[in-house]
C-alpha cells in the first residue's frame, strides 16, 4: 500500500514501484523460507544435544559396570570419545546444513531465471567487504595453523582485485557519461525522459528561503507540520494527498512566495520575516500602541496587519492572537489543500479507496463496481463530494448508497444527491457542531419554480440554463440576506429540494464560498431547522413569520435592521 500510495503521488516512477515490490516479494520469501531452515536447524541440534548426553550416560554405566573402571577414569574416557563422535558428525552435518540452507533461503522474483552457482557467485564476489572481512578473521587464526594464514591472505587478495575492478569501472562510467553529455551539447540535443507534474508544491523567494530551509529551526517546524497537514485533511475529508514539495531561491518579488498546483500557481502571498501578524486591522491596533501594516490574510482572506517582530510583547499583552510568517504560510497551504482536494480523486485514487474497501467488504464492492456504476461515474461522485467539504472517508456508506440507486438513476448528479442524503447524519453534524438547531435561509417558492423550469437533461446529464439577469437578481437576495448576519454567529445554510440543490450551490460558489447549501433530504429528522431568512426576489418587507426568531435569538436581530 506504500508503495501504490507513493506511485499515486509522483514520488516513485512505475520502474522504481515494480523495484520495490520485487525487494520486497524477496524478503517475504527470504524470511519465510529462514522460518522454515531455522525449525531444522533447532531440530537437528536438540537431535545432537541429547545424542551427547546418551553416550556419556552409556559410557559411564559400561566404564563402571563391565570394565571396571573407576568412575572418574570412564567419566573422563568417555567424555573425550563423545566428544570426538561429535567433532567427527558434526563436519558431515555442517556441510548438510549449509547445502540445505542455500537450497531452502535462495528467493529470486517471479520473472527472474538464475541458477545457484551464479546466485552463490554473484552474493560472495560481488563486494569486497566481506572478503576482507573473513580474510582478516584467518589471518588473525595464523597462530593455530599456517593454513588459515594462506586462506587468509587468498581471500585479501580477492577482495583488493574486486575492489580495483570496481574503481575502474565508476571512473569509466563517469568518463563516459561527461562525454556523452559534451558530445550531446555540442549536437545541440539532450536525452530527455518522460516526469510527470509535480501535485502540489510552495515556491518561496531567495529572501523567505531561510524560512522554509531544512537546517533552520523555523524551517525544520515549518517542514514538520506538512504531514500534520496532509493527516488532518485525510481524516476530515477522507482524501490522501500527495507530499508537497517545498523549494526555495525562486526569481519572485520581494518577500513573495505562491503555492503551486501542477506546476501551476493557484495562490500567491507575501510574507514579512521581521514581522509577526495579526487578525486585525492596522486601525484597531492603534489603541494598544502598535503600529502594523494592513494586509489580507490569505489564508482567510480577512484583514489583518504585520506588526514589527519588536512589538511583539505589547501585542501579547494585549491579547492579540500571534502567528508565525512561516505559520500563515502554513495556513494559506491548508486553505489551497481544502479548497482544491477535489482535484486529487481521480480513477487512480478511486481504485486505491476500492483496492481498500475490498479487504473490509468484497462482496459490496463485487457487486458495486463495474456491475451498478463504473469506475468513472464513481469517481465523478467522490469528486463531487470532496469538492463540497464532505468526507468520502465512509466509503462503506457511499458504495451501499451507489448499489441501492445506481440501477435506478444514471444522471451522476443526481446520484450524488442521494448519496448525500445516505451520508445525512455526517452532513447534519457537520454544520451544526454537534447542536440540536440549525440556522438556515430559505428560498422563496418563486426562486424554486425558476430554477426547476430552466434545468436541462440530456443524456450525458443536467445542467442550468437561466438566464443572466435572473442570475443577477437571486445572487443580489441571497447578498442581502446574508450580508448583515453577526460574525460570530453560527454559520448558516441554505435549504432547498434535493433536485435544486446541486444548481443553486453552483449558482453561489464563486460569491459565496463558504455558504454552504443542502437539501432536506440531508438532514436528519431529530434536527430542529430554525429560520433566519428567506431569499425572495421581491422587495423586502416586514415579515412577521421571524419575530418571534428575533425574540428567541437577539444576536440575529441585526438581520431585519
């Protein structure tokens, strides 16, 4: 899975993946087949163990009784002849154990045709560590017998021609490497090989690069939050991305750094090292003594101000949330991550979540996938899912919702509705907090029979033809409503019927980022779904519907006035 993970990324190429997995079908075989030679190898010396101690019963019981010995005399003979049984068995069973050994251990891949002679020749000759090594343990046996001595240095001078061998061939590949490069520049052509894009990446300016360099400590903490990012946006929203790469010396503006997706720049930001900042304006920190400079945060693109590193105990005491330059930058990532996760579920990913869901429940994604709905109408779902903020994590969930109405329904947006009403509880949750109300804008019946009558199915799907002005006119409602609500009011939605809802979510997205709008069908029905609006097209008027709202909730009072 490790390894599929990182092909999915970019960080290993398919040569380096199929590498990897023949190393590590190798070491599989290897360690089972050691499991095995170490049960015979035990086996065999317990067989050996008890051997010796029958002979030293034996002969003591025949020293003593039938030859009259003493019983120090047999104990002292009859060691020394069992242990010379042993010398003598033992060099039978070492050459047995070592044969079987080799046969038993040898793994090789599945494509691979070797041979043992070859495989014994190429392991021992192949580096001449090990040779110098077992030459200086003979040499160092000289004392006992010339013969180790004469091993020894055969096995020394084995080892130095391996190594002279294996200089000359590293000095010859790299002579020849320079002067192909030369004689490939001096032809005006260059060996060019196939990359792909890299996913996601920040690029920082020669004057941020110590911010984001691997031996500072405040790039060695910028460096370590990265996994944090990439975890935490795994188990929000379900979806694996990819390590983002982090480079630095770019030719940018001063203090200016962008992030990056497929090489393509999606958000740039400009940082201040001698700064901290903080989330509010220039204007209102004047009160505590700061002097700061305005700038959006983006991150969350509201305002706030840079404050100069010196000032930085006034801020503190008065309170002011502190962060970091590398730690907005690390913001701005997260929001780009969020933002365009949607972006990294494709096929690939999507057989990665069904290659998963397989060893948990087999026969639903059997009986799922390609029989009810493709691999691609699967993954335009995913996608649609993680585009809105929701987790796809439940894959369980998704794959049963997509074997009840996949066979009934084929237009994929209107399956991903009914997916999201199987995933109700998940979506009441989540824009609630874990409360028992919802604060919600309704849609006038008006705006709901204009959007239902200018909605187009074909057979490749649905979409919305309305026409500009009206357009115009529903974003100006939902503006007016939504424009005095408190900021520090829970965040409301919009609900409207399930076959609208798609519609009007695309309608408002570009205006209204993070208004999020969900059917009645998505929310459960212990939920209680309290009004604080409704978006009519008509000019406003007094409605008495909310006062009693107004009555129960004063902090969204401001909304009439």
């Amino acid at each position: 899975m490790a390894i599929d993970a990182d092909l999915r990324s970019g960080l290993v190429t398919q040569d380096q993946a199929r590498k990897l997995r023949n190393e590590l079908q190798k070491e599989s075989q290897l360690h089972g087949a050691m499991d095995g030679a170490m049960k015979f190898v035990k086996g065999d010396s317990i067989a050996t163990i008890v051997i010796a101690l029958v002979n030293i019963s034996a002969g003591l019981v025949v020293g003593s009784l039938y030859k009259g010995m003493e019983l120090s005399e047999a104990a002292e003979k009859y060691t020394i002849l069992t242990f010379g049984d042993g010398l003598a068995a033992v060099i039978s069973s070492l050459l047995v154990t070592v044969s079987a050994a080799i046969v038993v251990t040898r793994v090789a891949a599945g494509d691979e045709q070797t041979n043992v002679g070859s495989d014994i020749t190429a392991q021992l000759f192949t580096k001449p560590t090990p040779l110098f090594i077992a030459g200086g343990l003979f040499l160092l046996m000289t004392p006992i017998g010339l013969l180790f001595g004469g091993v020894g240095l055969a096995l020394g001078g084995i080892g130095v021609y391996l190594y002279r061998s294996q200089q000359k061939l590293i000095a010859d590949g790299e002579a020849e490497e320079s002067s192909s490069s030369t004689a490939g520049g001096a032809n005006g052509q260059d060996e060019l090989q196939p990359t792909f894009t890299v996913p996601l990446a920040i690029v920082v300016g020669k004057e941020l690069t110590p911010l984001i360099d691997k031996n500072t400590p405040t790039g060695i903490r910028f460096r370590a939050e990265l996994p944090k990012l990439r975890a935490a946006l795994y188990y929000d929203l379900g979806v694996m991305l990819p390590y983002c790469h982090v480079t630095g010396d770019a030719p940018l503006k001063e203090n200016q750094y962008f992030i990056a997706l497929k090489e393509v720049p999606v958000g740039f930001g400009i940082l201040r090292p001698d700064c901290v900042y903080v989330n509010d304006s220039a204007e209102n920190i004047r009160v505590f003594g700061l002097e700061g400079e305005n700038v959006i945060n983006p991150a969350d693109l509201k305002p706030g101000a840079w404050v100069p590193a010196t000032q930085r105990h006034i801020a503190e005491a008065a309170g002011l949330k502190i962060w970091e330059p590398v730690d907005v930058m690390t913001l701005h990532l997260s929001r780009i991550m969020k933002k365009y996760v949607h972006e990294f579920v494709g096929i690939q990913e999507t057989q990665g979540y069904l290659d998963f869901a397989s060893r948990g429940v087999p026969k639903l994604v059997e009986e799922v996938v390609p029989k009810v709905v493709t691999i691609h109408q699967m993954t335009d779902v995913l996608q649609r899912l993680a585009q809105e903020n929701i987790s796809i994590r439940d894959i369980k969930s998704i794959l049963d919702a997509l074997a009840e109405w996949g066979r009934v329904e084929k237009d994929t947006v209107m399956l991903n509705e009914y997916v999201r009403s199987s995933l109700r509880r998940y979506i009441s949750f989540r824009h609630t907090g874990g409360k028992d109300t919802l604060f919600v804008y309704l849609l006038d019946p008006e705006i709901e029979d204009v959007i239902r009558g200018a909605i187009r199915r074909t057979s490749t799907g649905s979409f919305l033809s309305l026409d500009p002005s009206i357009t115009h006119d529903i974003l100006d409602a939902i503006r007016r409503e939504v424009s005095n609500l408190p900021p520090t009011a829970q965040q409301p939605v919009i609900v409207t019927d399930m076959e609208l809802r798609r519609f009007v979510r695309k309608m408002v997205e570009l205006e209204f980022p993070s208004l999020s709008v969900v059917s009645f069908q998505e929310l459960t029905p212990e939920l209680n779904v309290q009004p604080i609006g409704r978006v009519s097209m008509r000019p406003p008027m007094q409605n008495n519907e909310f006062s009693q709202f107004e009555a129960d909730f004063p902090e969204y009072a401001a909304l009439d006035s």
